[in-house]
C-alpha cells in the first residue's frame, strides 16, 4: 500500500542520532516512521521480482542487505545497529521474511517483503493495511467474543440450529468482526496463554468460515469433500505477518502441530514461525466445537477463555450422544465419520477410541457397549457423511439412525468384515474346485461326515478367490490374440495340405524307374520281352490320383524320362533297323497309355470341382483353388502331348533319312561290286 493513507503524523523526518538508537528501537511510533520512509516510492526501497538459488523466485521482494544499508545511510549508524533497527521492524511485524524466518540478516540471498505485499486474495483481514498499534491478549479474546456472541444472536436458530446467511452481511455482529480482525495482522500470537489460544483460534475458525461462505462462495456451503478441502486450504487471515487458513489452524495450531494420520511429518516445519504459535497440548475435544457448515457436524457455538476445558467437554458429549449408533443385531459400535478423519487423535487403536467414546454417553449405553466389546463378533464401523448444508434456505433433516446403519452396511461392509473372527481356512487344495475335490464332496472322507455338512461350511469368500486371481485381458489385447490364432491356424492348414501334395513325390519316382542310362545298352535292348512291359515302368492307377497329386507338371516329365540322343546310339549297335522299329513301337506304346490317363485325370478333376461347388463345407476359396489345379493339369497336359508329337515327327524324319543313306550305301556297294 503506498504511504499516501499513512496518517500525517508519521510521514515527518526523523533526526535520529547514533546514541538515541535504544529510543528507536523501543519506540513503536519511530519504527513507524522509518518504515514510512522506507517504503517512499523515490527515496526507499522498492519491492522487485527476485530469483534465488536456493528457493526459486520471489516477487514483490527486497534483499536483507538492501535493508541494512538504508538504515544505516539514513540513521548514520553501523551496519550492526542497522541490523538491530531490522530486527526490531522485523519483530513488529511491518515486515517479514518470504520463507517464514524469525531473524533480518545481512545477507543478499535472504529476502523479506512488506507486510501487504506478498498475500493472496483469500487472505479476508488483509484488504486493509493497519499501522494501528495490536490489542493486546485479553481485549482480543473478549472483542471476538463479544462480536461472535451478537452475530449468532441474529442470525443461528436456538432449537435447529440452521444459518441465515443471507441476513449475516447486515448483521451488527457481522459488522462489529469486520472491524476487529484487521488487527490480527500485527498481533504476536506466541504472547498467548493455552487456554486463551485454544478459546481464541476456537472462535477464529468459525468466523472465518462463516465470512469465507459469504465472501467467497456467495452464502453456498461446500456440499462435498473436494469442495470443503480446497475451501478451507484457501480461506485465510493474516496473523502476526503470516497467512494461516483454516486447514493451518485445525492440522498446526489446535492440534498441537502433530503429525497427520498418514504423513510422516508435522504440519508446521522446524524453521517455520508458526510451528512456535501452536498450542502445546493437545485437547481432542475441539473437533466438536468447529464448523464444517453442515447439519451433521457440530452447532455454532461462542467459546470463552475462563471455561473453554468445560465448555468443550460439554460440546463433545452433545455431539457423541446424538451421533453414537450401537447395533445391538450385528453387534457394530457406528461412529460419527468425523471421528475417523483425525483417528490418532482420540486414540491409537480402535479399542481406545472406543474407551473415549463411551466417556461421554448415556450410562447405560456405555454399559451395552462394554459388555458387547468382550464378545469376538463386536467391531466398530462410521458410517457416511452427511453433507447436507445448514442453511435455512435447505430445511431441517432430522438425523435418521436406521439410516444411518443401512449406509454403513452398504458402503462399509469390508470394514465391518475385518473385525469380525473368519472360520478357519480350509487347506489350499480344497479352494481350488478339482474333479478330486468334488469328488470328496460329494462322498465325504472318512471320519468327516457327510458332503452335504461340508459344503455349508465351505466358506464363499475363498471359493470365489481363483476368480480373483484371473488377470483381466484388455479388449486391444484379446483381439490381436484371437488374430494371431486364426493366423497360425491358416498356416498349420496350409502346411498340412502341402504335406499331402509333396508325399507322392517321394512314393512315385520316376528318375529311378525310368533311368535311360541302363535302358540304352546294346545288349539289354536286343531283348524285347524284357523291354516292353509298358504296365510296370508307367503305372496310370498310382500315377493318376488326382486325391493327392496337386501338382501334374512335377509328376509327370516327359523330357527326363525319354530322352532320345542317349538312347540312340547308332554307332554301337548291330542291327539299327530292328532297334528303330522297336523303339517307335514303344513309343506309340506309351503315347497311346500317357493319352488314356489324361483322358482319366481331367475327367477326375471335373467330378471333383462339381463336388466342391455343392457341399457347403468348402467354400468360395476351395472351389478356385480347385479350379485353378484342373486348368493347370489340362495345360500341363497339352504342352505334354504337343512335345511329345513334335519329338515323334523328328524321330519319323530322322528313321527316313538314315533308311535313305543305308540304301545309297547300299546301291553304292553294288556298283563297286560290278566295277
């Protein structure tokens, strides 16, 4: 804020000496003054943006050295004095340090900032800068008191309970607050005794939250959890130069700075000044006093200095009597949920909570409940939360406790199974349903009993437990599973079928049958008998199957199997007429047997395409795959027999020209013979 609102009477120059340094510094109204002139726009020290090495960037921020060398420069004195004169602004509250620190040094990475500068918008006693000295501890406690006391008066319902906060702006209560809690800003809270702390932030807490509903939220309560925790970690004052919100006050200062059920840490840090603010026991009792704006939490109370212990036993045993439940079917101690957001706090365990429970019940509900504790089936439950608001504007829900037991049953049944005793656990062979297992089930062991007696006892819990084992596959998962499977299992069957094809291969080979090498000797040729035996080298039955022979051009190779330039050899031979005669003899032979099985196969290939097309099994693949083999085995077949004539026109030509040089031969040996 700049000094224009500064009143006049502190804006004079000060002709400070070096021996009237004790005056400055014990005087509040000349620390004013200097802090007047420090913060002047031309002549001061101006608040800029800071980065630093070891905690990051700071805006609206000056350095400690920066301090010093103005004190001294404008008082003329040393640079120690100047960190006295700091100190003591320091201690007063006009300034602080970014980090919570307790001490100004004379450090150029240590920085500080004004009192208004550096606070959010939620801080609600901020938006007005004081320079009014701070109350002291006693006129503090009363005017909130006081404030508070004419605030509920106008607008908290006597017998329900319920808020008006539509008329809580215009209420003299309201007004008298907003008037008082600027001055908390420069207020020391370690001056507080216990029990005045405990009654003060007690009351300090509801109306901040009151103010924070009407301010910040337009009169709506938070009406779920996330609501109220991000409301209550928002909502603040400035007290002794420091934010502290609703959730600092409850988790730092009224519970003593203790450690949160969860977290292995206090609230507070050690090198932070508020851990030093907080009150040194810690009383559980003040969960039942503070605010939560709903109908189910604790009323709206003022809470007095002199009789805050009493006053808060009192709160506690309203609360618990009309909160408690004891399910006397299911043997279950129902709490209030409230008592399990801070459970360390009213006990280490739930034997001892409820030991703190019954402290502040009816006699003779306490007296149930501890004879119910000795029996194993007593276990202790909370059951849900009502965050219904406590407007006038929603009316008045009477609390229900037959609801109450339905909700904890429904959304707590795992917690309430934990305390009762399970049967005992049957032996890991009998949980998981086998053939054997059934089998003793139904016929019983011996000794045992029957299997009928046994299934009762089986306990359900651990039949379902395979079930919970069973690893859930993402949908992405399953589908690229179920892929890979028809993938593979079109393979296999590609495999399988080309096994079937290739096996006569390796049954009919014709290379050994027909081996020209040991065909064309001379000597073995000469005799026909043995030659000619067309049935054996050809075989059209094994040959022909068409079942298993996919690939006709692999079965049958003409060229390999007759193979003319190796038989005839008309050089060697004796008698080359005979030979010729019984070669084409041969080959007419088998050209005539090659022409009937064709004949056999392409008419085989139709019937088995017609088959095809008309069973259902096959389809639309099988028939072209079929298709396609016949054409090819009747192509195959005709290329075979147009080689096959080609060669027998050549070997016709061939015979008539050697007939046509025998005879010259002959004729020639003739006329040789004449001459």
């Amino acid at each position: 804020m700049s000094s224009g609102r500064i009143s006049a009477k502190y804006s004079r120059r000060s002709s400070v000496r070096e021996h009237d340094l004790p005056d400055v510094v014990a005087n509040p109204e000349e620390l004013l003054s200097l802090l007047v002139r420090m913060r002047d726009p031309q002549a001061g020290i101006r608040p800029e943006n800071h980065w630093s090495r070891f905690f990051g960037y700071y805006s609206r921020s000056f350095r400690g050295s920066d301090v010093v060398d103005f004190i001294s420069n404008t008082l003329k004195v040393s640079r120690q004095e100047a960190v006295r004169v700091a100190n003591a602004l320091l201690q007063q509250f006009f300034i602080h340090h970014v980090a919570g620190g307790t001490e100004l040094l004379d450090d150029e990475n240590e920085f500080y900032r004004y009192l208004d500068d550096g606070v959010s918008e939620y801080a609600l006693n901020a938006r007005i800068y004081t320079f009014t000295p701070p109350p002291t501890v006693d006129a503090l406690c009363l005017s909130v008191e006081g404030a508070l006391t004419e605030l509920y008066h106008g607008i908290v319902g006597e017998e329900d309970g319920l808020v008006n906060y539509d008329a809580l702006i215009q209420s003299k209560g309201f007004i008298q607050l907003l008037s008082i809690v600027p001055s908390l800003q420069r207020f020391d809270m370690r001056t507080l005794p216990e029990d005045a702390k405990l009654a003060l932030f007690v009351n300090l807490y509801n109306a901040l939250f009151l103010q924070g509903v009407v301010e910040l939220r337009d009169g709506h309560v938070p009406g779920e959890s996330m609501q109220f925790t991000t409301f209550t970690r928002q909502c603040s004052y400035v007290i002794s130069g420091v934010e502290i919100s609703l959730h600092d006050m409850v988790q730092g200062i009224l519970r003593a700075n203790s450690k949160s059920d969860g977290l292995s840490r206090c609230h507070f840090g050690a090198q932070d000044w508020r851990a030093h603010c907080c009150a040194e026991e810690l009383n559980p009792n003040f969960h039942f006093a503070i605010s939560y704006g709903t109908q189910s939490g604790p009323p709206l109370r003022v809470y007095h200095r002199d009789n805050i212990t009493s006053e808060l036993e009192a709160a506690a045993a309203s609360f618990l009597r009309r909160t408690t439940i004891f399910d006397e079917e299911e043997d279950t101690l129902l709490l209030h949920p409230l008592l399990s957001w801070n459970e360390s706090d009213f006990g280490s365990n739930s034997w001892e909570i409820n030991i703190f429970v019954c402290r502040y019940l009816d006699p003779e509900l306490a007296q149930t409940i501890r004879r119910a504790r000795a029996k194993p089936s007593f276990s202790t439950s909370y059951y849900t939360y009502d965050w219904t608001s406590n407007s006038t504007k929603s009316g008045r829900v009477e609390f229900d406790p037959k609801e109450a037991v339905e909700s904890s049953r429904q959304f707590f049944p795992s917690l309430m199974a934990l305390f009762k005793p399970s049967p005992k656990r049957p032996k890991p062979s009998s949980t998981v349903p086998t053939r054997a297992n059934q089998g003793k089930a139904k016929g019983g062991e011996k000794g045992g009993g029957s299997g009928e007696s046994r299934g009762k006892r089986e306990n359900p819990v651990e039949r379902k437990m395979p079930e919970k084992k069973e690893k859930k596959v993402p949908e992405k998962k399953a589908e690229s599973e179920k892929k890979a499977e028809s993938v593979k299992t079109y393979e296999r069957e590609k495999k399988d079928e080309l096994e079937k094809i290739d096996e006569p291969e390796k049954k009919d080979e014709p290379e050994k049958i027909g081996e020209p090498e040991k065909i064309g000797e001379p000597e073995k040729i000469g005799e026909p008998e043995k030659i000619d035996e067309p049935e054996k080298m050809d075989e059209p039955e094994k040959i022909g199957e068409p079942e298993k022979i996919g690939e006709p051009e692999i079965i049958d190779e003409p060229e390999k199997i007759d193979e003319p330039e190796k038989i005839d050899e008309p050089e060697k031979k004796d008698d080359p007429e005979k030979i010729d005669e019984l070669e084409k003899d041969e080959k007419m032979e088998k050209n005539d047997t090659e022409a009937e099985t064709k004949e056999e196969d392409i008419k085989k290939e139709e019937e088995k395409l017609e088959e095809k097309r008309d069973s259902p099994e096959n389809g639309d693949k099988g028939v072209l795959h079929a298709r396609e083999s016949c054409e090819g085995v009747v192509e195959s077949k005709e290329i075979e027999a147009t080689a096959a004539d080609e060669a027998g026109n050549g070997e016709e030509e061939f015979s008539e020209q050697d007939q046509e040089k025998k005879g010259s031969g002959v004729a020639a040996e003739e006329d040789g013979g004449s001459s």
